[in-house]
C-alpha cells in the first residue's frame, strides 16, 4: 500500500526539475528569428530573378537588382545583345529637375514603365502624375500630365481603346478617350447577372468576359446562381461587426450555379445567346470559369466569326467541344471525351488549342494514363494523329507555331534520372522531330514564351538565369554568378558565399550521389549567402535553396567555398 504513496512523491519531486528546463521563448528570440523573413533577406540578395516584358520583335526588358540599387535592362536575343533600357544617371537628373525634388539613379520612383514602339520614350505613372520622358535629342527630358486613375475591376480590350465592367448586374463598356460609358445588357438582375466572379470559394467585381481580337466583340455568360444556398462570414471590426454574405454551391447541392454563354457584338449593342443548354460553372483545370486570372477553355478565331470552347460537367469527368458562330449563336458538337476518374487538360495550364487557319484542334488527354497530344480535325472531330506518345507526361504547351506546325512544351519523366525534373522540348504536329532543348539533367526549368518564339530561362544552383535564345539543340549557357549586396566588386569584394550542406551530402560528393528534397521536385541541400558588408559581427545568414543537378560542374566549387 505504500507504493503508489513513493511513486507519488517521486514524481512530484521531479515535476519542478523538468519546469525549469523548459526554455522561455523571448522577444529577442522573435526580434532574431524575424531577421529571416523574406522582407528582411531580399534586398540582400542581388542579380537574380528576370521577369521580361516582352517587346515587338522578340525583345524584352526587365528590372533586376544591382549592388548600387535597380536597373532596367534591355535584351534582344536575336542580336544577342543586352544594354540598360536607358541612361538611369541622365534619367534621374531630368526627373529630379522636372518634378523639383532628388531621384537617385538607381532607386528610381518607379516600378513599371511603357516603352514607345520606337524606343525614343518611356511613360510611367509617379503618384498622381503621369510621366512621359524623352530618351533623344540633346538630353533627356521629362514632362508630367494628370494621371487617369484606371477603372477599377474592369477588363481592357486588346487595342486598350474600352473597357468592360460590371455595374447594377449587367455589363457595361467604357471609351477610354472620352470616357463615354454604353450599357450592353439589360435583363442582368441579382443572382442572374452577366459576367459575374463568383465561383464560392472565390470572387471579384471584375468582369469574366473575353474580347475578340478585333475588340469588337466579348464573349461572357450570364450566370444562374437563383435558389443557390448562402454562405455567411461574420467580420470582426471596432464596433459592430459586419456580416457578409454571397451565394456558394455545396457538394450535395440539388441547386448548383449553371452559366449561359452569350456573344456580344459592341456594334448596337446586340446579344446573341448561345443556342445549347445552362453549362455547369468549371473548367478542365479548376473548379472555376476562371482559373489564372483567365476565362479557361474558350477561345476565339482570328477574324472574330467563331468561339471554340469546352463544357465540363459537375464532376470533371466529361468533356465537350464545341464550337458557335458568334453571330447566330449556333453551336456545333465538335467531339467529347470522358473518364473514370476525373479529366485534367494539363498541368496548370489549358493545354488544348485550336488551329483555325488549319481546321486542327491540338488536344491534351491521359486517356493512356500518360497525359499527351493529339491532333484532331476540328470539324469533324475525327481524330488524325497521335503528336506525342510514351511513358512520360506533358505538362504544359507554351507555344504553338501553325506556319512550322510546331509546338514547344514542358514535359517530366521522359529523360533519365528524376522523374520531378521539367524539359523543355519540340514537336512538329505530325508527331516528327521530337527534340528536347534542354541538357539531359537540368536543374529547374522556367519557360519565357513572347509572341515571337520560346525563350529558355533556366535556374541552375538556385539563380534564375537570364533568358537564352533557342535556335535548334539548347546549348549550355556559361556559368552566370549571383552576388550580395554590399562589399564592392563582385569577384574580390567582401561579398562571399559560403555554401552549407547536409553532412551526408558531403560524405556521399565523391560517389555523386544526393538526398531528395522534402519537395520532391529537386535535389537540395541548403545555401547560406552571407554580406559581411552588413554583418557587424553577426553574419546575418540568407537562406536559399540550392538546386543541385545530378554533376553539376558547379558543385565542386560551391563546395570549397568559392566567393561568387
């Protein structure tokens, strides 16, 4: 009977020995633990990241950081030359002067610029100014004009001439020029309007619509949401809170949100209804209409006279297309596809396309299991050609060339080693003259596509490499070195690199052998870049994945601690 007595003691005894080994958490653990947050590792980094702006001719621009600030880089890849966009000490100057204040080179006041077709200028927006400054001549000059606020939620035409938004559940347009506004539908009333965000889960006041290539037509729907159940969400605020509440279909709602798809032609304004049932509300990637910011699954042809599209039913388990004539309303079955599971037409990306110069459809279907192309006759939908075949899979269609019947595309699993890792490749329709255009073990794989042809940017090491320009077999760029801010010169300053990596990576170098990431979509070990020009004794690490591909020539010297 004693015994629990003892035991009881013990562990009381004990409990305040395992109290204090308990470490309390301090703000100054917080205050350190922060100095990693990306806001505060970011502007350490230089010389990575390029998101082009792609121009007329297969020339783009882009702003990247430099150790002095930002600059603006203009590429063409064709002549294989890359220069500033413009003189950043003579544009700072011409702004200082006009707007009566100091702009510093390399920290000019603004993000985002329009350059003339020329060349000759760039416009930007600075506050409640609009900006228009001379490139030529004697000197740069500036000169600044009111800003045109944009209109809000609303979608712009190809020529940026009008815009389309939502007002009072119906679709209006608006004439950028003279701000005149045109009411293009009538019987849009609450929970049946046109062009309506609204998928549940997700919504918006801008418009779901898309402008002909022409701007003169827009093809939308008007969206049933009547008897669908509610959804409340109750705002917390100072005072009294504020309760929302908007329509969002459930699974196992007898009444679902359906779309009727309409055409219209901005000359009258005339409606024209698509002569086919209610569509449900999806798409062949997502559970939206709107899936990548974009209406998924419609597309129109060059001279506006036709709208291809794909219905999805409920479940994602069967596709229709179809086809309409924009200015009848009369709706064509192309052909259907249907599956066990549930149908996906690429990965992150719409992966079919229609040739209307050809009367082809490019299709994406996994229906060996393997997701791959297929070429079809778009009228009869009789199927032509297998395009790709195999065990391995598409992933994304970039590009479409119809005058070379080519098409550029990611794809995984096709080349030896890690299924996870993307090529990039090209096929002729035919199925002919499948070539891949990237190394046999890339590292991570980002495609640029500009309306001329595929550009590659590749990311070796954990930097994203400036876009190559692709004429044929990809060839091995030489190696392009990222740096961190502070310390001078790039290859003898204080800037180092110091590259830390799993023990076990080590151990296993010589026999190149490497873990799997936790992502499973590379192997990693872990960079630390450290600016020893900010360090003041703590070395404020930057942690950053570091790609390693299966022998990579980098490897080693990232491994003795080279200075990059």
């Amino acid at each position: 009977m004693r015994l629990p007595a003892i035991t009881l003691v013990v562990l009381l005894a004990t409990r305040p020995a395992a109290a204090q080994q308990t470490r309390v958490v301090t703000a100054d653990d917080y205050a350190h633990a922060e100095r990693f947050l990306g806001y505060n590792t970011t502007p350490l980094v230089f010389g990575v990241g390029v998101r082009p702006t792609w121009l007329a001719g297969g020339r783009f621009w882009y702003r990247v950081a430099i150790p002095q600030g930002f600059e603006y880089v203009l590429v063409d890849p064709a002549k294989r030359t890359r220069a500033r966009l413009f003189d950043h000490a003579a544009l700072a100057a011409a702004l200082s002067r006009a707007a009566d204040t100091t702009f510093d080179a390399f920290h000019l006041p603004f993000t985002q610029l329009d350059l003339a077709a020329d060349g000759k200028s760039i416009s930007f927006d600075v506050a409640a100014r609009h900006w228009t400054c001379d490139l030529t001549g004697g000197g740069t000059r500036c000169t600044a004009a009111p800003r045109k606020e944009p209109l809000r939620n609303a979608v712009y035409s190809p020529d940026s001439t009008r815009a389309a938004f939502i007002r009072d559940n119906n679709l209006w347009v608006r004439e950028i020029a003279s701000g005149q506004e045109t009411q293009l539908t009538t019987d849009g009333i609450k929970d049946f309007g046109y062009a309506t965000d609204n998928a549940g889960w997700v919504r918006s006041d801008r418009p779901v619509v898309l402008w002909s290539p022409d701007s003169r037509k827009i093809a939308t729907f008007q969206q049933d949401e009547r008897g669908v159940g509610q959804m409340y969400l109750v705002q917390s605020r100072v005072g009294h809170p504020v309760l929302e509440q908007w329509n969002y279909p459930l699974p196992g709602d007898s009444v679902i949100t359906t779309i009727q798809r309409v055409v219209i032609d901005l000359t009258g304004p005339k409606v024209v209804r698509l002569q086919m049932p209610a569509d449900q509300h999806r798409s062949t990637i997502c559970d939206h209409v709107l899936c990548g910011g974009r209406w998924a699954d419609v597309e129109w042809s060059p001279d506006a006279s036709r709208l291809v599209f794909v219905s999805t039913s409920r479940d994602h388990k069967k596709e229709q297309l179809r086809s309409a004539d924009a200015t009848t309303g009369l709706v064509r079955e192309v052909f259907a596809e249907s599956t066990a599971t549930q149908f996906e037409s690429g990965f992150g990306r719409v992966n079919w396309h229609a040739l209307f110069a050809t009367r082809e459809l490019i299709w994406f279907s996994e229906r060996d299991d393997w997701g791959h192309l297929y070429l079809y006759d778009l009228e009869t939908g009789r199927l032509q050609n297998r395009i790709t075949s195999g065990p391995w899979t598409v992933l994304q269609v970039l590009r479409v060339d119809e005058p070379s019947r080519t098409i550029w595309f990611t794809a995984a699993g096709k080349e030896p080693g890690d299924p996870y890792f993307r090529h990039l490749y090209s096929v002729r329709l035919d199925g002919t003259h499948l070539m891949a255009l990237t190394p046999a073990h890339p590292l991570r794989l980002d495609a640029e596509v500009s309306d001329c042809e595929p550009r590659l940017s590749r990311s070796a090491n954990g930097e994203r490499r400036g876009p190559q320009f692709l004429r044929g077999a990809w060839r091995r760029p030489g190696p392009r070195r990222a740096g961190v801010r502070g310390g001078g010169d790039r290859r003898d300053g204080d800037a180092a690199a110091l590259q830390i990596l799993p023990r076990r990576l080590l151990r296993q170098h010589g026999r190149q052998r490497y873990p799997r990431s936790d992502r499973g979509d590379a192997r990693a070990g872990q960079a630390l870049f450290v600016d020893r020009s900010r360090s003041r004794g703590d070395l404020r690490p930057l942690r950053r994945r570091l790609l390693l591909g299966r022998r990579d020539p980098a490897l080693p010297r990232l491994l003795q601690g080279g200075r990059l």
